[in-house]
C-alpha cells in the first residue's frame, strides 16, 4: 500500500496495517505541537533507534474535531546541509510541510519532506538560510562497479511513470561510506549510504531486499530512486552537535577567516 515504508524495513500491505502503524505511532511517539491558522497540528515521533523514525501527525480543527492527517517514514541524516534561498509550503489538513530550495552557494536544487515542523516551531523559518539534515530513502537501488556521470533530477523528468511524490528523485553518484543497519522493530536489513553527487554529498537508505547489482564498496556508483526527506536543526540541535576542536584545520586557515576586509 505504502512503498515509502518498505525503505525503513517496515512492510504496510493495508490500509488496516496504515491505521494500526499511526495509531501505534501516536501512542509511542514523543509530542509536540504547533498552531496553524486557528488550527493545531500535533506530531508524533517514534523514535525506532538507528536513526529511523515514524512520524505521524493529527491535525485539530478550531471546532476541537482530531484526525489522523498523515502516518510517514523518516530517517534522521548525520550531516548537515544549508539551504539558501529556500521556500515552504505547507499542507495543515494533510499534516505535510516540503521544502524547496538550493544548496548554498551552488545551483544544485533540493525539495523535501520537512518531517519535524511541529517540533523545532516556526523560530527556525525567519532565518535566510536553514540547516537541515537530508536523507533519500531508496525505493530501489543499484550498484554498479563502472564508473557514470553523476545525476540529481526529480524523478517526474528521469521516469514520469514512477513519480509518485513531489520530492521523488532520481540519483545516481559515488559511494563514499556505507554501514548496515538493521530495523529494530522488524528486523529487516538496510544500508545507510554516503554519497558523492559532485554538487552534494548525500545520505540514502536502502532495505538490502531492494538493493541490486554489485557488491558495495567505496568508489562504486550507486543508482537510485528516492523518497527525499530531511529534519531542520534548531539553534539547540546546532550546538548539540559541537564536538570539539577539528585538529584537521590548520591553525592559520582558523586565523585568516578573521581578516578584516577593508
């Protein structure tokens, strides 16, 4: 029924297993809300471990009338990207916000699923540029051992009939890391893969049972489809991820960022 699913390792064959999911979701998932035009969004994330997510969302009307308004997948990506210039639209009666916008200082565009709306609050959206974290779960994948031409395109252009979504991608690039990872609650086995697509380094995740072609290694091109999806880091989270001291950069190349420019 819902394919986004399978790409977290979680298999939805019904709309009676939807509705169990996102009820299950609601009842497990750490809460946080957020006002919308004398409405009220309410999001639930269930945290499955391994950075994996199930987000669900229940939208209240002014008259106080709750309803599910949408049940979706979600990984949580390891690095940080900037959007500048970026523009949201958000969807309250279907529980959706997406993104769009390019990475900055390049030409290269993103539009995504903004899964955490209703936790970091409207604070991160006055901002010219936003700090997201970015992951493609993969519908289908391939890996090939010969080199190819590096592609970011929405996947409406590459494969019309297998656009199902707005921030439906087609990709293909160079595997620079990938670790397995298994679901938690499933058991399924998946891949969390780094990868180089000349003008962004992007996070996919792949269920091993939708991964073909060659054996994965570094420097190998991975070809896929992806579901595009991404979390804005808050002032809070920013800091959360200082870890200190990157003993890398020189300390002259610290010292010349200060120039003054006269």
């Amino acid at each position: 029924m819902n394919p986004t699913f399978e790409t977290i390792g979680l298999e939805v064959p019904s709309e009676k297993a939807f509705n169990y999911l996102a009820e299950r979701a609601g009842d497990q998932g750490e809460a946080t809300q957020l006002s919308r035009r004398g409405a009220v969004l309410h999001g639930r994330c269930w945290k499955l471990g391994e950075g994996l997510e199930v987000w669900t969302v229940l939208y209240e009307s002014g008259s106080g009338d709750v309803f599910y308004a949408d049940c979706r997948p979600g990984f949580r990506a390891r690095y940080i990207q900037t959007i500048s210039p970026w523009a949201l639209t958000e969807y309250d009666e279907e529980g959706e916000a997406v993104v769009h916008g390019y990475r900055d200082s390049t030409e290269c565009e993103v539009l995504f699923e903004l899964q955490n709306l209703t936790e970091v609050g409207p604070a991160c959206f006055g901002a010219q540029e936003l700090h997201v974290g970015l992951c493609g779960l993969a519908y289908r994948a391939r890996v090939r051992k010969s080199t190819h031409q590096t592609r970011w395109m929405p996947l409406e252009k590459a494969a019309p009939t297998r656009a199902a979504h707005e921030n439906d991608w087609s990709l293909s690039g160079t595997v620079i890391a990938f670790k397995p990872l298994k679901n938690p609650l499933s058991g399924s086995d998946l891949y969390w893969i780094h990868l180089d697509l000349d003008h962004i380094k992007l996070e996919v995740l792949v269920n091993q049972r939708a991964l073909r072609g060659d054996c994965l290694a570094p420097g190998v091109t991975l070809d896929a489809e992806v579901w595009l999806q991404g979390h804005v880091l808050d002032e809070q989270a920013l800091r959360s991820r200082y870890e200190g001291v990157d003993l890398t950069t020189s300390p002259a190349a610290f010292w010349s960022g200060l120039k003054r420019r006269n």
